[in-house]
C-alpha cells in the first residue's frame, strides 16, 4: 500500500464521524440561537415593563432589543442567503431598522439604569 491509499481509505473510514461533528455543531449553533433569542427578548420584555410600571429598572430594555434584532436579522440573512424567499428578506430589514433606530435612540439618551 503506498501513502495515497492509505490515506484515501482513512478518509472513507472517517467520514461518518465528520458529518457527526458537522451535524452536532450544527445543532449547538441553533440551540444557542434559541436561548439568545429567548433571553433578549424575555429581558426586554420584562425591563420594559418595569420602565413602564415603576419608572426605573435594573437595566435598559433598548440594550436587549438591539441584541435581539441583531440575532433575529442575522438567522433571517442566513435563510435568505439559503432559501431565497421574500419573507426573510423582509424580516432582515425590518430587524435592521429596529436595530439601527434602538442603537441612534441609545446614543441619543444614553442608557437609563437604575
């Protein structure tokens, strides 16, 4: 056997474990998507409420919506650049119109923490 062969069935022999890694990396990336997402907007979901209710919270919902417009237009770009629907193109710039007026209306009043 020379060096070429030997490594040519290397490479089929391994090939189920690639394409584990790949799948497994592949969930790990969608799992932390989901909690990013969740989390942004559940945090700002809830210190707007609490702005609104109280007046004051223990942190600025406006960071959080930056965060999850962010994520939200980032997975959207991802299914455009996939599937070439409409509707993610649509959520891309919508979430980068939200992006960008949170982030001028941070810069503009700067954050309000308690």
């Amino acid at each position: 056997m020379d060096k070429n062969e030997i490594l040519a069935r290397s490479q089929k022999e391994n090939i189920l474990q690639d394409e584990f890694g790949a799948f497994v990396e592949q969930k790990a990336q969608a799992n932390a998507y989901i909690v990013i997402l969740t989390y942004s907007a559940l945090a700002c979901l809830i210190f707007f409420l609490q702005t609104h209710f109280t007046g004051k919270a223990y942190g600025d919902y406006r960071a959080f919506l930056f965060c999850f417009a962010i994520t939200f237009g980032g997975r959207s770009f991802q299914h455009f650049r996939s599937h070439r629907k409409a509707k993610d193109i649509l959520f891309v710039l919508i979430a980068l119109c939200i992006a960008i007026i949170t982030f001028v209306n941070i810069l503009n009043h700067g954050m309000e923490i308690l």
